[in-house]
C-alpha cells in the first residue's frame, strides 16, 4: 500500500511463494503461488509471524492469543479474520483503484449512481462512498452472491461510521442482478468489477470467468447510463492480463470518449520484494 495513505498495513517481504505481512505489529505468513523469486529478508525476519497459513491443511497456525487488528485506511476501518481459505478480509492491492475512485468521484460535478459487483467486504464500497462530495449525492449499489461477505461488508460500513451514506446491499448473482436491473431499466453511471476466476452465485449457479465475462460487459453495456462516469475492471486469474481486459472493456459502446488505461496491482515493499497481484483496466470520462 502506498506510505503516504495512512494505513495500518505492510507487505514486508514475498517470494518461494509465500508472502509476510504486516498489520500494526502482527505479522503475518501466507501463501502467495506468483511469488517465485528468492526472498529479500533473512530467515530470523520470516520466522518471527505471529499467523501462518498452511496451504496443505488449509488451516491457520497462530501464536497464543493471536488476534487480527482492524486494518485502518483513509478514515475507514475494515474487520479482519482469519478465513479459513487463507483470506483475511481485504486485497490491498486495490489500493491504486481506491484512491483513483475517490478522484474521480469527488470531480464529478453532479449525482452518481454507483454499481460494486464482486463487492466481497466493501473495500470498494466504502471508499466510493466516503468520496470528498455532498455523500447524499453518491449512492452505491453493493452486490455479491455470498450472504456471508454482505453481512461482513455492512459491518466494515458501521465500523467506519458510514451507516447513513446512501449504500443499497444486495445479495445476488451479478448476471442474474444485471439482467434484472437492465428490466427494470435501472441505470449506473460508475461500475467497479472484480471478478474471481472461479465462484459460486447465490443458489446453484456458478461464475466462470473466461465463460461469463463477455456476457458480463453486454450487461454492463446496457446498464450503463448514457452519460458514464468510469469503469473499473480487475481481475486475479493469469489468463487474464492487462490486455485482455483492455479489450474486454472496448467492447463497450457507450464510451465514446475518454481512455482506457491499464494498471498493474502490484503490492510495494519498503525493504522486501513487490507482489504483483493483479491486472486492470479502466476508464474514466
Ligand atoms: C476477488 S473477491 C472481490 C474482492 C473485492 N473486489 C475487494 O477488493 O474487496 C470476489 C467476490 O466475488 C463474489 N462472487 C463470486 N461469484 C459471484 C457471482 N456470480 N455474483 C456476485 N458475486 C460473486 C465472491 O463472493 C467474492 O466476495
């Protein structure tokens, strides 16, 4: 995360696969598969974590009494856990799109309604939301399949004292959703995406993400007001890089100005390796 932003996290070190982080003064140690290279910090550094994911067991390994603080970025505060699929809570990575959706939403100079897909625990959400304008004026639409996640982001919500910001919660399949919403004719005039490789819709249904992406920006092509703000598509899965995603998101008609620019979700280090985590890409007016 970037130094300057006033957050409580840090990625010390990454690389044989596995990354060491740092949350206020607990340290953490879990499995990063794109981290191939040497590690930068000695063994005594990556030995002192108070957590560890162990990849094979699926289970976290923690020191006595062990608890995870709250991370604490820009005024917000997010609840961290120990998930037992080795998350906790939070893809700094996305710290980049945070602080660019804060720009572009505090220069707009009207109204935006503001859809978040993949919303997990409102990360995105929440800093839409707490942009530097009248917040009456922003109203977000926070969507993800998993009830759990909603439930979780409603607290990071509360925890941020944010309760009263205009904030729809939606728990739903983001296809199901969309097509509901085009119906309804419902408009958005921002659209943040984050889609995983692979999920579980509410009920049965599934998500994949080089089946269903193209379906995905038709229904984001529709939804979109006539007048669009920004799109921010990101994604975790290699087989979908900057590139792909560039031409993904230039399959929508409705800009018709403005450009699409790419990103890399790499997470900085002070004195360890970077961890590239992610591509985007996005456009704005
Ligand atoms: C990679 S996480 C998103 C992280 C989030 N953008 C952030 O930065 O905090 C993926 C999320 O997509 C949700 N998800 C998976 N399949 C979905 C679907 N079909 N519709 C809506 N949400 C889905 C999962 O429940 C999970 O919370």
């Amino acid at each position: 995360m970037n130094k300057n932003r006033n957050c409580n996290y840090k990625l010390l070190d990454c690389g044989e696969f596995e990354k060491l982080e740092q949350i206020d003064d607990v340290i953490i140690r879990r499995s990063a598969p794109q981290a191939i290279w040497e590690r930068k910090l000695n063994k005594e550094t990556w030995d002192q974590y108070q957590a560890k994911y162990d990849l094979q067991k699926h289970a976290w390994e923690l020191k006595q009494g062990i608890e995870l603080p709250n991370l604490k970025c820009n005024n917000l505060t997010f609840e961290l856990r120990f998930s037992g699929n080795g998350q906790i809570g939070i893809f700094p990575e996305q710290e980049p799109n945070w602080r660019w959706l804060q720009d572009v939403i505090s220069k707009a100079d009207r109204p935006l309604n503001i859809l978040n897909g993949f919303a997990y625990t409102g990360a995105s959400t929440l800093f839409a939301s707490s942009a530097e304008k009248n917040t009456n004026s922003i109203n977000v639409t926070h969507v993800d399949a998993a009830a759990g996640s909603v439930k979780w982001a409603r607290e990071n919500c509360r925890l941020s004292n944010l309760e009263n910001n205009n904030i729809r919660w939606i728990v739903d399949d983001i296809i199901k959703f969309l097509t509901r919403e085009f119906k309804r004719g419902n408009k958005y005039d921002g659209i943040i995406l984050d889609p995983p490789a692979f999920g579980r819709g509410k009920k049965s249904a599934t998500w994949k993400l080089d089946r269903d992406l193209p379906k995905l920006m038709q229904l984001v092509d529709q939804v979109l007001s006539s007048t669009p703000e920004f799109i921010i598509l990101s994604c975790h899965d290699k087989a979908f890089g900057n590139n792909e995603l560039q031409d993904n998101l230039s399959k929508i008609k409705k800009f018709n100005n403005g450009k699409i620019e790419t990103v890399d979700l790499t997470i900085k280090s002070l004195d360890g390796n970077d961890l590239p985590s992610g591509s985007c890409a996005r456009w704005r007016k």
